[in-house]
C-alpha cells in the first residue's frame, strides 16, 4: 500500500507544474501558434503508446500544420506517411516551430541546432523545463516555451488562432 501514500514518491521526481514564466502570455502564444506552419517534432515515436505519436496524430488531424517527425533511432519507420529524419539539419524545409519529446538534459543541444536551423520557436512539451535551452533560445532571438503540451494550447487557444488566421 505504500505506493498510494502521497509521500511515497520524492517531490522532485513528479512531472513539474506549469509556471507562468513558462511560456508568453495567451495572446503572444495564439499569435506564435496561428504564425506557425512548420512543425519538426524532435523526439516523435513511431510507437502509438507514446505521448509524441499521440500529439503528432492530433496535430495532423486538427491543425493545418506541416508536420516532420525527427529521431535517428526510427529509421525507416513512418506515422501515417510522414517519414523520420536524423535530425533538424536533415529536414528538406525550414520549419517555424520545434517541438521537443526529449528529457530535460537533451535540450540544450536540441536548441542549439535549433538556432542553427533558423526557427522561430522552441516548445518543449509538458514536463520538459531546461533553464539552458531557453537561454540558448532567447539569446538567438527564439520564442521559447516549456513545460506545456503542443497539443493542449493548440486547442485551448484554437478560437483566437482561427480569429488571427482570418478563418
């Protein structure tokens, strides 16, 4: 029974709350998100247990996003026809957005190629903060966001971004 006791798992090792200087305000977000067009999603699975597959899936069948799915490790597999890449620097487009399915510790350097590959915003998705990564973003003139779910503010924001998209 010890695994039902609130006290039975170390405060650090919990998903972090969102904090308010996470991410820009709603309507900075809306405009980023009704902005975008490119999507690469850095750390996608071809896997449909896994959070990435499931948000790539969403975001296919609800956004009008172009969607490129990055992780050396898929090979030759593929979600719904979008084949992976090795990485950014692969990508055939340059793409507006990087949404990041990676631990914390993998972001510095995924925002560094971010910076090389000219994007204009970095998210790294729900649970994911790095202080680095969005130094390294800031610093190159990059919207940075973390610890928010791609998906989530899409849709909760979704009536303004069609507003902003003339739609």
């Amino acid at each position: 029974m010890d695994q039902f006791r609130l006290d039975a798992f170390p405060a650090g090792d919990a998903c972090p709350a969102p904090h308010h200087t996470d991410a820009p305000d709603d309507e900075h977000l809306a405009r980023i998100l009704a902005a975008t067009r490119r999507v690469a999603i850095v750390g996608a699975s071809p896997n449909p247990s896994r959070t990435s597959y499931q948000v790539a899936i969403w975001l296919m069948e609800h956004t009008p996003y172009e969607l490129y799915m990055v992780n050396p490790a898929a090979g030759a597999e593929e979600i719904r026809g979008h084949g992976f890449y090795a990485s950014l620097a692969d990508l055939p487009v340059r793409v507006d957005m990087v949404d990041v399915f990676r631990r914390a510790e993998h972001t510095p350097a995924i925002a560094r190629e971010a910076v090389d590959a000219d994007v204009k915003t970095l998210f790294l998705q729900l649970g994911i903060r790095s202080d680095e990564a969005m130094e390294i973003a800031d610093a190159a003139g990059i919207d940075a966001i973390q610890n928010r779910c791609l998906k989530v503010e899409y849709r909760r924001l979704e009536g303004r971004i069609r507003e902003l998209r003339g739609e």
